[in-house]
C-alpha cells in the first residue's frame, strides 16, 4: 500500500491502520433503455438529481481523493454544473458502449497514486456509508469486494426453451449491487482487455475471470439501482422512511428523560443536534462512522477538523497537557475556551486529529452539552449547527432543519433547547508547541487570558 495522508485508530487495540487512498469511478453513461431512454442520472429524486445523492456517501467517506464520473457526451456540461457545485474532487469524462468501457473510461482518469479503486452506479441513490466503508476495507485488504444481499426468491437457471435446467442453492446466492471495490492495480489490469470487458456485466466479473479473489460484504437491501419507472417511485418511499427514521425527537429537552435516548442514538453511531454556550452543535462519538456522519452534514464548509467537547481535562488520557494548558483549564473551564493539544500517539481519528497532530477540546459550561458529555462518559466531537453556506443555528428546530437538509444516513437526534442567546464563537488558543498562541479570538477575551498566561502569544 502507497503512502497514507491520515491513520485510523482501531477502537481498544492502539494499532494504527493507515487510511487507504481511495479514487471512485461512477459510471453514469447509458442510456436508460428500461426507464423508457429517460436520462437516469439526472432524473430527480426530493428535488435532487440520481448522480448527486449516489456520490454524496462517498464524498463524505475517509480517504476518498478523487471521484471520477463517465456520462454521455451530450451530457459532460450539465454532469459538469452540477458536480462542480458539490465537491472539487470530482471530474467527468466520457463513457463508453458498454458499461465496462465507461469503467474503463473512468478509472483511467483517476490518479495513479490510489490504493483501492471504487466502481458506483450512478443509478444507485441510496447507498449506505457503511456500505462504502466494508467495500474500502475488503480491498484494502487485498481481495475484489462486492457489496450484495442474499437473493430472496427461489433462482431457476432454464435453457433457450424455457425448459429449467437446475435450481441453484438460495443460500448461497446473493445479488450483486455496488460499489465494488478493487485493490487498484488489480482493477486496472482487469479492465485493460477489451474482449473480457465486452462480456461482463459487472466489474467483479472481470476480475473473477482473470482468477482473483472476490469477497461478497454486506451491502444493503434498500440499496436499490433505479432501472425502471417503479423504481424511482420505490427510492422516494425508502428515502421518505430513512428520513422519517433519522428523526427521533424534536421535543424540549429534558434530562430527566431525554438523556437516555440521546445516548441510545449517540451508541448507534448517530448525530447529536445539542445547545452549547455558544450555538448548536453536531456530534457524535469518535468512531470512524459517527466523525464521518458528523463531517458529511457539513461537507462543503468543514476546513478545520472537528473539535471535541470532554467531561474534564482527566477524561482524555491520550492528549498532551503542558502545565500552560493545565493553567488555562484551571481557570476557565468549563468555559467557551478551546485548546489545541498535541496528540502525539494518534490516539484521536482523522477528522478530529489535525493533519499537524493537534486536537481541539473544551469543557462546555452549558447545562445540555455538560450533562450529555457527562452521561455520555467520553468525548463527543462539535462543529457549529449550519446547513452548508449559512449562519450557525441557534435555535433547536434550525439546527435539526440544518442538519436533515443534506440528507443525513445516521440517525439525528436533537436535544432542543429553545432559543440560545447570541454568543461569540468560543477563543481558541494552540497549546501544542511550548508557548501557546491564540488562534481565533472568540468569547474570552485575550487579556483575561494574559493574567494566567502573561507570555501568551496573539493570533
Ligand atoms: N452505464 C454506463 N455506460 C454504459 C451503460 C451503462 O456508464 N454504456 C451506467 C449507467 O448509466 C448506470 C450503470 O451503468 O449508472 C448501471 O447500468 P444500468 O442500470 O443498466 O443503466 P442503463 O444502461 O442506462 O439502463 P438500461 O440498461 O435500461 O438501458
Ligand atoms: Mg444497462
């Protein structure tokens, strides 16, 4: 495997696994023969087209460096107006004849330098982060990985008369969806032979026949290719229900009952809609799957990684503290003042970690944030409430609204408090080198600070 930009923690064993470098190839270029020759990829799904619902899971995944999407030729500038306001990672190219061809088409406008090579339909809307995630892990880990679900109807292989020749055993028959995913130099080599290309019907195919290993990972039932005009229809409905599942409470908080469930959804890798002492935030725990739902919520806007709420400066062991560090903490926390400290063991994942190895924590004094984190016995990560391009919400029912505009996958929780009253953002000083520097002036001003800290450099 090729150099990592970032390391993912393995939860309570401290073996750090390299994150592989990912490139995606979307094939969007045929030509919707079953839908009645309608363009699948541009046909709307809640207002939105096929293609951007099908990259956003991968857009929002870690490692993923490029997103390369292959499109009828007629098709590039429109393909290009839509994709360019989503993401600047992805490019469009254009397909071929065949489905292979516009993989073929797609990979080779990928960088050189991947480790795991991802194939998306594009008529795929409603694929699951999980599902990505399993698909990067299998090939990351040397095998083609195809993500499916075990067929449910009784299969008949029959011959050119109709006449049925066998009844494979259901159990061990599954349907092939995507993505599929593919050490790169393995996809690349398999798609190189144009005679094996016009044969398969999916990528997995191809490199079965050139006899290398292809695992089977848990995919998703609902993730449904939109191949005719129920389809569409089918895909709202599942979409309407995920959503309606994603929300569980949108009453006043209560801690004497609102807690538990709070938990409940933060345990399931899900988002927390929480007041601050500043304004709403977005959480979750520091599992790779709750840091990606987080960070997808605010994908376009996200530039600093996300920083962490604790119950106290003892509960992040992993996390250096200079005595500057212990000083500040002692005198204003709980309290709108976040501090970076080194991470120097990778104890923290990427998204919360900086590239540079800092990692940005706080103790809120707010009443809601301060007994979630509490009961919640750990770090649970915070970034401003907003829908992408808008204002930090600070009110309940806007921050939900902000965090369910982008089409949330993991359940969101809101823990609504009203109104909160307008706040700057919190101050945030670097305590990662030996004299610390602030970086953000914010709530607690500079020269409060100074009386603990006279040497304290200015941002
Ligand atoms: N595809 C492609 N290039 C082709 C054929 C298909 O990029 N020459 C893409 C489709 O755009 C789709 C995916 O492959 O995203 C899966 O194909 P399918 O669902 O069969 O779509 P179509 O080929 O467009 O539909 P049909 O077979 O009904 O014509
Ligand atoms: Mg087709």
């Amino acid at each position: 495997m090729s150099g990592a930009p970032g390391a993912d923690a393995v939860p309570g064993v401290g073996i750090v696994v390299p994150t592989p470098r990912v490139g995606v190839a979307v094939p969007a270029a045929g030509a919707g023969r079953r839908m009645g020759g309608e363009r699948k990829p541009f046909l709307l799904l809640d207002g939105e087209p096929l293609l951007l619902h099908a990259l956003r899971p991968f857009l929002r995944t870690p490692g993923v460096e490029a997103v390369v999407v292959a499109v009828a030729e007629a098709e590039g500038d429109e393909t290009r107006a839509w994709t360019a306001a989503l993401d600047g990672r992805v490019r469009v190219v254009t397909g071929g004849a065949t489905r292979s061809d516009s993989v073929a088409a797609a990979v080779a406008a990928l960088p050189e330098a991947l480790d795991v090579i991802l194939v998306h339909d594009a008529a795929r809307p409603l694929v699951g982060d999980d599902v990505v995630r399993r698909c990067i892990e299998a090939a990351a880990a040397g095998s083609g990985a195809v993500a499916g679900w075990p067929a449910t109807d009784t299969l008949k292989e029959v011959d050119a008369g109709g006449l049925v020749v066998r009844t494979p055993d259901r159990e061990r028959i599954w349907h092939a969806q995507t993505p599929q995913g593919f050490p790169a130099a393995v996809l690349r080599r398999a798609l190189a032979d144009p005679g094996g290309r016009a044969r398969a019907t999916d990528d997995a195919a191809l490199v079965e026949a050139a006899g290398l290993p292809v695992r089977m990972v848990r995919g998703a039932p609902d993730n449904l290719k939109v191949t005719r005009p129920a389809d569409l229809a089918l895909a709202e409905v599942l979409l309407a229900r995920r959503r309606a599942e994603a929300v569980t409470d949108v009453r006043a908080f209560d801690p004497s009952t609102d807690l538990e469930s709070a938990l409940e959804v933060a345990r399931r890798d899900g988002i927390l809609v929480y007041p601050t002492e500043t304004v709403y935030g977005f959480g979750g725990r520091l599992t790779p799957a709750a840091v990606s739902a987080v960070l997808g919520l605010k994908a376009r806007d996200q530039t600093r990684p996300l920083l962490v709420l604790v119950p106290g400066a003892e509960a992040v062991p992993g996390l250096r503290w200079t005595a500057e560090a212990r000083a500040l903490a002692d005198a204003f926390w709980p309290g709108a003042l976040t501090l970076v400290l080194a991470d120097p063991d990778g104890a923290f994942p990427p998204g919360v970690r900086s590239p540079e190895g800092g990692v940005a924590v706080r103790r809120s004094p707010h009443p809601v944030a301060s007994a979630l984190v509490a009961a919640l016995g750990e770090p649970l990560t915070s970034t401003s409430a907003n829908a992408p391009g808008r204002p930090p919400a600070r009110e309940g029912r806007e921050a939900l609204a902000a965090a369910l505009a982008t089409g949330p996958v993991a359940p969101v929780h809101l823990l609504d408090a009203g109104a909160l009253p307008p706040s700057p953002p919190s101050t945030i000083v670097d305590c990662t080198a030996a004299r610390p520097r602030v970086l953000r002036a914010g709530s607690i001003p500079v020269s409060r600070l100074r009386c603990v800290l006279p040497d304290l450099q200015d941002v």
